[in-house]
C-alpha cells in the first residue's frame, strides 16, 4: 500500500466497511487510531490478551459511530486498518474517548487498572444528594444516603460539589452546606478527604471565579468557617499558599481568609454568624443552655441525650465551655464527679468534644483556679486529681497544660492576697448597690490596701472585669470610683497592664471585651487616672501584635485621636463624670466663669478648688485655664494667677491641659485684641513665666505669628 492510499483510507475510515475473512491472525494486533492524540487498543499475542500499559481507562462510555473500526479476530490487517508495522512497545493505552472504542471489547478479558478519577455515576448522584439536601434540610437522610453509595475515596468531590453548589446559592444554603460537612466529618467523611476537597477548591478558584463573582469572599468564608469548626487544621491555610502561583486567586482565597476574618477580634462568634447561623442565640444562651444540660446529664445519666443536646448547640468552637463547665460542676458537686467526668471521656473518644477544645476547656480553668478557689477551699487540688485522672485513662494530654505549680509564682499568692480578693469583690458588689464612694475608701484604707501597689492592681483588674460583665451603670460607677481613688500610679497601670494581658482569656467569657476594655482605658486618660504616655507604656509590655490585647489599645487610641473625643468618652456609658446625665458643654463653661468671678472677688481658694473638682470633668480643665489666663490680662489681676499657679503645684491641672488652654488663648489672640490692644505682649510675657514655672514645654511658642501657623496645640 503507498502513501497516497494510506492517506485516503485515512481520511475516509467511517465510510468503509471491514471484511472479517481480510484479517490475518498472524500479524500482531496493535491499531492505532486515526487521531495522533488517541492511544492504541489492547492487543494479543499469540491468542493471549494482554493489557497496555498508561494511564487507567473508563468502561462507561461506548462508540458513538455506527461503524465497527476493531480488527476482527484479533488480528491488526485488513482494510482500513494500520498493522502492527508500527507497532513502538508495550507503552499503548486505550483511550475511551476514541471513536472506535467499545467498552464490550474488555469484558470479561481485560485486567486495567481501576480508573483514578470520579466516576460519572458517583458524580450523578452525588449532584442529586446534595439537591435533596438544600430542599429537604435533612441532615440524617443526607448521611445516609452518602454511605449507601460505599464510594469513600471520591467523598473529597462531594466536599467541592457541595461547597461550589452553595457558593452560588443564598446565605441560608451557605449555611446548610458548613453545617453539613461539620455533621459529616469523620463519621462519614474520613478528614483527609474533606481537607482534599477544600484543596480541590482552592485550586480551581481562577476557573469559579467566572461563574461566582464573590468568589474570593465566599469561598474565604466557608474554609475560615471550616477551621473555626475544627474540621480543618489551620495549617491548610499555610501549606496550600505554599503550593499555589502567587497570582492565582486561590492565593486571594487563602489571604482574606486569613486577615478579614481568622484574625478579627471574636472571629469565632462573627464568622458563625456570618450566614445566620445561631443568629438568635446570644453567648449568654449558649452558656445557660450548656449549663441546663449538664443539669440535667447530672439528674438522668442519659449519655445519649447529652450529646443531643451538644450537637444541637452548633458551636462546635465553644465546647471549651462545656468542658469548663462540667469541670466546675464536678468540683461544686463531688458526689457527680465521676459522672461528669465519664461524659467528658465519652465526648473526647466519640469526637463530640475534640482534643483542642478539650484541652482549652482545662487550661480556662486552671487559669481560673485562683479566683474559684474564693468559693471552693480546694479547687486547686480537685483540679489537679481531674487532670490527673483524665491524663492517666487517654482523653486528656496533660502535657500541653500550664503547671499548676507554675500559677503559685504569681506576684502575691499568699493569705493576705486571697483574702484581699475575697473583701475587693464584697467592696465592688456593695459599691455598686450603694453607690458610695466614701465607703470605698473608708474600707480600702482601714486595711491600709490602697497603700499597695500590688494589691491596687489586683483591685483595679477586679473592678473592671465584673464591671464589664456588668450594664453600662455599673460601667460608668467604675470608671468614676477609679478617678475619686487614691491609688498608687504603678497599681493602676499594673492593673490595666494585667487586664490587658488577660483579654484573650477575658474574650472567652465576656465577647464585648474589645470595645469595653479600649473605652475603660480612654475614659482614664480623659479622667488623667492614666498619662497618655503609660498607655504607650502599656502597649510596650504586649509581645502578641494580633492578641485580643494589642486590638484593645488600639481601638482606645483610634477613641481617643477623635474629634471632641473628651465628651464623648465621658458620656459613652451615658455619665456625666459622677453617675448622672452630662451637662452641656455651654453649662459647664458657665459654672467655671461662675466659679472663677466667685474666687477673682474674695472667695476661698480651697471652695474653688472644690467646685472645680466637683465638676468631674478633668479633661476640660484647659477651660478653666484660659479663663482665668484671659481674666488675669483683661484686669491685670494676679489672683486668678495664683489659681493657676496653686492648681498646677497640687496636680489639679496638668502640663497637657496647661498646654491646651494656652493654645486656646493664643488662638483667640485677635479677639481678644479688640478689648485688650496688648494682649499680644501680655500673652508673651505670661507664657515665659509659665515656661519658667515648668507649666508649659520649652518648645510651647510665645509669639501669636508661629501660633498662627498651628504650632501651637
């Protein structure tokens, strides 16, 4: 046969009919389809089927032509076919997408390998579950129904089909899909199949993007979802950037996931909510639900209606609660010890309560220990026999705990310190009730404890916490007994330092920390119970820039560079300094020219002084200081100087307030002009004995021109 004839069956193979008494047994098998991307068929030799070598074939497709390409018996000659002359090897496949390729002609002969990808059949019906799902919310049925497919190498595609069906859907089928995979981990789908499908995800998110505009966001989403339900490790989020070109958007995928949502403040609580899930129950709810269970667990022994109740809190992020809680229990209740306990066991072995949430349940309470220890004498050596207990039978690793011997270092860990704490929390409680100060201190100073800087920290972190636990009420009393006490300077710092140290821990409890704790700390810098510069301080002591800790000072710094943010602070709580609605800012100007006239014409220092604290507005002392600057200029009246001069040497204004009412009187230089033609050299000249007294900074301008230019604060 030549060329040209070669060519021309070639091109015209489908018209040709194939004469089974043309083949010749004798030549070897090999055909070659007419594709040059097709690979060959399997072939015999010397009667015996042999199969080729390559990638593994499907069976379920079969020829869409009419026409029977195949060599008969086995042979490879004939017309219209290509003999074994250029046969190459063993290292032919049968490809099933070629025309000619009948799956019939394995059966029963051929040993190919089992095919590696996702079957059709699988994909099928996989596709159908997941419609009855989103119709049918039925959790159980849908657990079912996967098993009964018996197909668990290919769950890693069920894991993206039912990811890429809800990225495409409304939040509700977004949440039935995170709900789902959170019910399905291990007991249906085996882990290493769902972190291949998020993987499988990941991958093809250039290609979902097409389809999917909000892509990135959704699918950054459900894997910050996956992690939060402990059903992916937080090291997919490292290990797949590592795998991915740095311009894919898988890479978009991994980042926003990471910065927008694993590491936001009470991410945990936010990212649950996202598409309505628990979005009626409070963290209150939870606490009182997991509570009631347990009650009941107590009351019944009923195992299996325990972890009813525990899958159907949907928070699988917040075990650590229940763990906590039991603990406390078995503690408070020695007589359901071992109960309680065999429920933790069973939890931890079944998978209802994993081993990080197990382990962050025991570690909230060892870091807790101390001030459980006011209610339960030995909480501390009941603790340690639970940890003990729960190491030596499997479900616990001790090792990753803190010491609870480490936790006795603390700074003040003796008698004196615990029993301070039990009177600080009593004082606090009754404060709060009465709402007398004077009580306060009467009792902080009977005891001489608000000599020591140790024991102030221990109240002030005290005060705070139950505080913030607390209404907006109690909120504003606290910040108010803070600026009316005498503390030592290092023991409030001390004490803000230890809670913002703690916030982390606090967060568990208490959700809102974030924006209690930046306002509790930017009220005392308005109410000069702390210096702007210790705040700094503060924040130089934090070693973690994405703890709960550093979000804190930065929201209070961000609260405190605001606009008017001095009266704004001090009503955040809804006080005006001293538990009562604020006045308006023209009252309080009126009170202060007031009080000033009332001092200029004879009055008593110390009654000025007494009015002027009684405003509890320390932040607006600048007022103060330019009133009576401009009183002193328009009568050339020293009196008003002495105030000023008494007011610095006791503490009552500050070089920053001293700073600010100068600044304002240098601004208004102009109008003052009108009434008072020198007030320009008057004012220089007072500015140098400010600067001398060491009211004001050296670098402060004494000239309205640099003034002028905003040099001046």
């Amino acid at each position: 046969m030549d060329i040209k004839e070669e060519n021309y069956l070639a091109e015209n193979v489908d018209r040709l009919q194939i004469d089974a008494e043309d083949v010749d047994p004798s030549i070897s098998p090999l055909k070659i389809s007419m594709s040059p991307k097709s690979p060959r068929s399997p072939k015999t030799v010397h009667g015996k089927h042999v199969t080729s070598k390559g990638s593994p074939v499907k069976h379920d497709r079969h020829s869409h032509s009419a026409i029977d390409g195949r060599p008969k018996k086995g042979g490879s000659g004939g017309k219209g076919t290509w003999g074994g002359i250029l046969e190459t090897g063993d290292d032919n496949t049968v490809d099933p997408n070629d025309p000619n390729y009948d799956s019939n002609e394995d059966n029963g002969h051929s040993n190919t390998t089992k095919p590696l990808g996702v079957s059709d059949e699988y994909k099928k019906k996989a596709t159908v579950i997941i419609e009855e799902y989103f119709a049918t919310d039925d959790v159980v049925s849908t657990a079912n129904e996967l098993r009964e497919l018996d197909m668990p190498e290919y769950n890693y595609y069920f894991v993206k089909k039912l990811l890429s069906m809800a990225m495409d859907r409304h939040a509700k089928e977004k949440e039935m899909a995170a709900v789902l995979l959170s019910t399905l981990y291990a007991s249906v789908i085996d882990p290493p199949q769902l972190y291949k499908g998020f993987s499988k995800l990941v991958e093809s998110a250039d290609d979902l993007i097409v389809d999917i505009p909000d892509t990135v966001d959704v699918l950054a989403l459900f894997i910050a979802r996956a992690v939060v339900d402990d059903i992916l490790p937080p090291a997919f989020l490292t290990k797949q950037m590592g795998s991915l070109p740095k311009d894919s958007k898988g890479v978009e995928v991994l980042t926003r996931a990471e910065k927008s949502y694993l590491s936001a403040p009470l991410h945990a609580e936010i990212i649950e909510r996202k598409w309505g899930g628990s979005k009626n129950n409070t963290v209150e709810d939870v606490k009182t639900n997991i509570n009631n269970l347990l009650v009941e667990y107590i009351a019944s022994g009923d195992k299996m209606e325990a972890f009813r109740c525990i899958k159907d809190l949907k928070v699988p992020f917040f075990h650590h609660e229940i763990v906590k809680r039991a603990l406390i229990l078995a503690m408070e209740r020695r007589a359901s010890e071992d109960r309680l306990l065999d429920l933790l066991k069973e939890a931890a072995e079944e998978g209802f309560i994993n081993s990080s949430q197990m382990t962050k349940g025991f570690g909230r309470l060892i870091d807790t220990v101390d001030d459980l220890s006011l209610d339960i004498l030995s909480a501390r050596e009941i603790l340690q026999s639970l940890i003990s207990k729960a190491a030596s039978e499997g479900w616990l690793c001790a090792s990753s705990l803190k010491s609870l011997s480490f936790q006795k270092q603390k700074q003040i860990e003796d008698d004196t310190a615990r029993v301070f704490k039990l009177k600080a929390q009593y004082i606090i409680q009754e404060y709060f009730l009465s709402g007398d100060i004077l009580e306060v201190i009467s009792s902080l100073e009977s005891e001489k404890y608000s000599c020591s800087s140790e024991l102030s920290a221990m109240f002030v972190k005290k005060l705070i916490t139950i505080a913030m636990d607390r209404k907006n009420r109690e909120k504003e009393m606290a910040s108010v007994l803070l600026s009316s006490l005498s503390l030592p300077a290092d023991g409030v710092i001390n004490g803000f330092m230890m809670l913002v140290e703690s916030a982390d821990d606090t967060a568990l409890d208490i959700p809102a920390v974030v924006e209690d704790l930046a306002m509790f700390l930017a009220r005392a810098v308005v109410d000069e119970v702390l210096a702007p510069q210790q705040l700094e301080e503060i924040g130089s002591q934090l070693t973690g820039q994405d703890s709960i800790g550093s979000k804190v000072l930065q929201m209070a710094r961000s609260v405190l560079k605001a606009r008017l943010s001095g009266e704004r602070i001090l009503r955040c709580w809804g006080g005006g300094g001293s538990s009562r609605p604020g006045w308006d800012i023209e009252d309080i100007k009126d009170k202060i020219g007031k009080l000033l006239e009332e001092y200029d014409s004879g009055g008593e220092l110390r009654e000025a002084f007494r009015c002027i604290r009684e405003l509890g507005m320390p932040f607006f002392h600048h007022e103060v200081i330019k009133k009576a600057l401009v009183a002193v200029m328009e009568k050339k009246n020293e009196r008003l100087w002495g105030l000023l001069e008494h007011g610095f040497s006791v503490g009552v204004f500050t070089p920053d307030q001293m700073m600010k009412g100068f600044g304002r009187v240098a601004d208004s230089l102009d109008d003052l002009a009108l009434d008072v033609p020198d007030a320009e050299q008057q004012f220089t000249r007072y500015v140098e004995r400010a600067k001398a007294a060491s009211w004001l900074d050296s670098s402060f301008p004494a000239t309205r021109h640099v003034t002028q230019n905003g040099a001046c604060p």
